[in-house]
C-alpha cells in the first residue's frame, strides 16, 4: 500500500475512540490531518490529539463543525483527497433515539458527503459503518446463508424501538451508498466494524465499549456472564483497516472488520490470566433461563435475551483480509491491553 502524503486527508469525530487511532496512523505516516471537531477550543477533548501531532512527522490542523449543522465542514474539507466520515454517536442508553442517534448519523452522513460532492480535490470516502448495519441480534446470523454475516446482508430487524443504535448505522451507511451513487467524483469505500476493544489514545473515553468492558470489571458480572454472541475487533487493527480502505486504489464496497467470532463470556475469560486474582471478573457462563428472568431489571430486554444469549456470532472476514491486508491480534492482547488503561485511569477504583 502506497500512502499519498501529498494532499490533506479530513478525519470527522476525530475526538472518538476509533477515529484517534486513524489519526495517529495518518500522523504517523506523515499526513496533514484536517480535524473538524465540535468544539476545537475544548482542551479535555483535543489535547491528546495535538501531543500526538507534536510526537509524528505528521500535522493536525482543527476546525469547528457539527453533523446537524448544513454547511459545516466545507473548510476543513478545502483540499483534501481523502475523507474519513467516522462521527456518529455510539451510545446504547438513550432517551430520544430519534434526535440523539437517527438525526446525527443520517443528517451528519448525509451532511459530509454533500460537501464531499461540493469539494473537487475529494476523490474518496471512507465511511464507518458497522456491523449494526448488517445484523441485530446474533440470531441474525442463524438466518443468514451459511449461518454466517456477509458484505452481501442488510440488517432488517433494528427498528427505532428495537435497538435504534444498530438501526441509525443502518439508515446512515444506506443515505452513504445513496448520496454516492448520485455522483461520480469520489468513490465510497465502507468499514463494518463489530464491537470494537483495545485501548483509547486520550485518558476519558466515552464511546459504548468501555461501558461494557466496566461492566465485566466492576463486579456486575461476577456470578458469571452471559455466553451472548458478539464479534470483537482491536481498535488498532481497526485504524489500519481505515487507512488501507483510504490508499488501496482497487478498494470498494463494504468490508466486515471483526478478529474474533466471540460472546461476552469470554471477554472476561480473556482477563483471567492477568487480573482474575485482583477483579470480580466472570469466570462462569450465565444460564439463559436466569438471564431471561433477571435481563429486565437491569435493563436488558426478554427480547434481546432470547435472541443473544448462548447463540453464536459469525461473521466472514475473509474479504477485508484478502483486499486491504487486514491482520487481527489476539483477543487476550486486545483485553488486557484495554483493561489495564482502564485500571490506570482509575475507573476500577470505586467498584
Ligand atoms: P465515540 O468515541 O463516542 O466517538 C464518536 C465521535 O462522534 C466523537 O468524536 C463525537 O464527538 C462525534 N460526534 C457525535 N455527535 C456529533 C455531532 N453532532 N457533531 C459532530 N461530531 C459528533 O465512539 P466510537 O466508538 O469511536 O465510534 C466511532 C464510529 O465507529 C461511529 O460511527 C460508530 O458507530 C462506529 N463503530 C463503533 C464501534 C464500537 O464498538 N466502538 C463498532 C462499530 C462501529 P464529541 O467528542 O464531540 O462527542
């Protein structure tokens, strides 16, 4: 892979979780990064960013922008061959899935790649997708060809009741294929991430994965979790994912990055080793039965117990392996490397 280091690349979210490693791998391949955050001046947000820019061969420049705001990114995209349009927000608890989740993924989706089409020097857009736009519930797999997620399948069971996380990427990524089928200057390259672990690069993260990796750490589950059916991807092996889909010419289509067909049992197994002695980790599978009957109480639906818990998540790698050379690390590696930078930070303290 040739990396272009002539023209600038936008990156939009750059502030998030997955976004701050695309933009150390492009800092570090020595790209001018044009950042639009919601709010540049905001030092808790960007901080990490700016110390990463000073460590690389790379520059950042920061600009202000919104999703909702029509209009907004045009100057931070003056110039840039590539855009990375990864902002949307990853959030499970939410009172207004319409205006907290819907608005800013589809307006925001629809908003970027209409100044995409506005802005010449733009010949390729990288969007984050996910997994969530392919499937709901590991039973989805069961009903897929083969038992297994492809490129080829479209969610059809989130709803804005149902999981409206799952159906804002699916709303977005089909406004992302619309608004780039309309036009011919750039082309859309899409990333479906699963549920993506491994460390942050800035100390407060807020993204949905490290409240379920709290969760398996601060004792909620330590009478056992469980065996729901999920895929995991390392947030690193996921960045260079992005980075391949921007400067591979022949890239296209969309492409399922996830390392490990997993459930949530074994991401606390994954921690047993190195801090089984010290956490009130899981150590033990949770019946559905006694899942079905508690799930509600703590806020997990019959529903999505049914469909979850002790079904097996698949889903097929092969396409992002073989067209950008994406490589996936050890789960254990992914875990502890995550976890031991949340015990750093503290967030273990109180539990
Ligand atoms: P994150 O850390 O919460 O990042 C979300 C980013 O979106 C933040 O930079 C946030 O900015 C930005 N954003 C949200 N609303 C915005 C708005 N109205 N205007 C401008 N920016 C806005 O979450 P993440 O996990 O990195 O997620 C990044 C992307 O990956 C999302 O598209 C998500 O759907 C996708 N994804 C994540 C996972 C996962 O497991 N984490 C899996 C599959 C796909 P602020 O910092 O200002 O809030």
């Amino acid at each position: 892979m040739q990396i272009d280091t002539t023209s600038p690349v936008m990156v939009t979210g750059a502030t998030g979780y997955v976004a701050g490693w695309i933009v150390k791998g492009l800092l570090d391949a020595g790209l001018t990064v044009h950042a639009p955050v919601r709010n540049p001046q905001n030092l808790g947000k960007v901080q990490h960013l700016l110390k990463m820019a000073e460590n690389s061969p790379g520059t950042l420049r920061l600009f202000k922008a919104d999703l909702l705001d029509e209009g907004s990114y045009a100057e931070a995209m003056q110039g840039c061959a590539i855009v990375f349009h990864t902002a949307s927000p990853f959030s499970v608890n939410v009172k207004d899935p319409q205006t907290q989740l819907i608005d800013p993924a589809v307006k925001g989706t629809r908003n970027v790649l209409a100044e995409a089409s506005r802005t010449d020097s733009v010949k390729r857009v990288v969007l984050t997708s996910s997994c969530a736009a392919i499937y709901t519930d590991a039973i989805d797999c069961a009903t897929a060809p083969n038992g297994t997620l492809t490129e080829d399948i479209w969610n059809t069971t989130a709803s804005l009741e149902y999981q409206p996380y799952s159906y804002s990427k699916l709303l977005a990524e089909k406004a992302a294929w619309e608004v780039a089928n309309d036009q011919s200057q750039w082309d859309l390259v899409v990333v479906n991430p699963s549920l993506v672990i491994g460390p942050a690069t800035n100390q407060s993260p807020t993204s949905e994965s490290f409240n379920i990796v709290r969760q398996i750490g601060d004792g909620t589950m330590k009478a056992g979790a469980p065996r729901a059916g999920i895929g995991l991807v390392d947030v690193r092996d996921l960045a260079q994912a992005h980075i391949a889909a921007a400067f591979t010419p022949e890239a296209e289509g969309r492409h399922i990055i996830s390392g490990h067909n997993s459930n949530l049992l074994e991401m606390g197994l994954a921690l047993q080793s190195k801090y089984g002695d010290l956490y009130p980790l899981p150590k033990k599978a949770l019946p559905k039965w006694l899942v079905w009957l508690v799930g509600p109480l703590s806020g997990i639906p019959r529903k999505f117990v049914s469909n979850n818990v002790n079904v097996e998540w698949r889903a097929d790698n092969s396409k992002g392996k073989r067209t950008l050379g994406v490589t996936y690390r050890p789960l254990r590696e992914s875990m502890e490397d995550m976890f031991t930078q949340m015990v750093d930070n503290g967030v273990f303290d109180k539990a």
